[in-house]
C-alpha cells in the first residue's frame, strides 16, 4: 500500500488510528517498516503495564502508565544533535528514546486500549498531555504533573521570560494537529541532518494534514533551493508572500523572488 494514502487512511478511522499513521509516516522514509511489528510491540507493553497498574479508578491511571512506561525505559532522547530516529515511531519503539510528542503518541495508544481517559496539549516546544478535565498537565517523558507556574518556567526556557503563558499554548491537540507537528519535526531533523529529499517527504506531507502556515511555505521553498528546483520554490514564495501581513518578510521575499529566473516558454 502506499504510505501516504495509509496514513490519510488511518486519519479517517473511528477513533483515528493515530499511532499506526505515524507508523505510516516511518514508512515513507525506510520501505523495510513492518507497522504490524510495531503494533505487536504494544500489544505485549499494553499486556505487560496493564499487570503493574495500580487498582484506582481509571481516571486516575494516566500518571502510573507513563511511569510504568518510564520504569521501562521509555524516555526523552538526549542525543545530541538529535537524529530523526527521536521521531520515527517504529525507532522509538525499538529504542524507547524519543521526542516528547513521539513518546506522547504511543501513551495515547496505550491510554486508548486500557480506557484511561488522556488527551494531547499542543504545548509550545515540549509537546504534552492531560486528563481532561484535570487541573493540570502531564510531561510524557516520566509524567511529571505540570501546574501553571510549572509551564510558566517551561515556556520560558523554551522561548525567553517575557513570553506570557496563554489558554493558546493549553489547547488540545486534534490527531491532525499531532501528526502535522510530528512532521514538521522530522522536517527539521531531516534538515539538521543534510537530508533534504527527505524532509521534503515531511514538508509535503505538513501541506496535506491541516492548515498551513507562512514558515511552511518557506521552509519547503528553501528545501527547493537546495534541490535546484526554481520553479516549484518560486510557487512556494508566491503563497508566502500572498499569506504573510509582515512588510518586512514581504520585502524580502519579493526581493528573493526576483532573483529566481523567469520560466521559459518554448513557442513552437
């Protein structure tokens, strides 16, 4: 099967099959993927935490399952720099390291299949969870609760003390959102990693999983660039520019856009 249309699929599900989607995603980048494999993988973890979780109502598992998946294993790869495997599900799997939003996405599938009621946060930098209704959040590398001052100095070291906490970077995440963010992570990475074929894999699929924004348009434009690809980096700069409300980003596309040259049309 094609994996992109695999993972739209799974997109389409009731519930939406979120951790196999992003099994799908790794799929795009290494054909040897088996999501199947995967798969099985948590089944045998659902087994194996569903007999160390303490007896309390289930509105009350979440923190015990990602501290059983801790105890595990299960924790933030602190490689650096980071390597897209921090973000290819089937690695994370194999390797329990990965990114906050990778390690989020297969507590979700856990949470899911033992009833436990959890949702994702689109956090800022450092992707988290809740329990709805809870009044405060959950980091899903250990579990750690997160009160409001605890975001507070969270966002802080991600983007400097004079960013404000706001009911923005508290919202839910939709299954959508999750998997556009995983992609934009491994278009970074993939970037980080000089490997841009690759991360326009990622880039393209961003376009597909929601709205997009004025940095995708550019990040994909560059990625062209690199490629040699005018034409299509002309298209993206075009939406860019016809997107963004800055003057000074508006300038300075429209004066990389002149730069790029004109296509050629052959009359015959």
């Amino acid at each position: 099967m094609n994996p992109r249309k695999a993972c739209l699929a799974c997109m389409e599900c009731e519930p939406v099959a979120l951790l196999e989607a992003a099994l799908w995603i790794a799929v795009e980048h290494d054909r040897k993927v088996e999501p199947a494999t995967s798969l099985a993988i948590i089944q045998d973890l659902q087994r194996e935490i569903s007999a160390r979780l303490p007896m309390l109502p289930v509105c009350e598992l979440a923190q015990p399952l990602l501290r059983q998946l801790n105890a595990l294993g299960f924790q933030q790869d602190e490689f650096h720099p980071l390597r897209p495997q921090a973000a290819l599900l089937d690695k994370v799997l194999h390797r329990r390291r990965g990114q906050p939003l990778a390690l989020a996405i297969i507590t979700l599938e856990l949470a899911r299949r033992l009833s436990i009621p959890l949702e994702g946060v689109a956090f800022p930098g450092h992707f988290l969870l809740r329990v709805p209704g809870a009044d405060h959040l959950l980091d899903p590398c250990g579990g750690r609760r997160l009160y409001p001052n605890d975001c507070r100095e969270l966002l802080a070291r991600q983007f400097g003390p004079h960013v404000p906490l706001t009911a923005e970077h508290l919202r839910t995440a939709s299954p959508a959102q999750m998997l556009q963010r995983l992609s934009r992570n491994l278009r970074q990475l993939h970037i980080s990693n000089d490997n841009h074929l690759a991360a326009l894999v990622d880039a393209e699929r961003v376009m597909q999983l929601g709205p997009v924004q004025v940095s995708d348009y550019m990040t994909r434009a560059s990625l062209y660039q690199h490629l040699e690809c005018p034409q299509a980096e002309r298209f993206d700069l075009e939406h860019a520019l016809l997107l963004t409300d800055d003057p000074v980003q508006r300038l300075k596309l429209s004066e990389r856009i002149g730069k790029l040259p004109t296509e050629n049309h052959s009359i015959h």
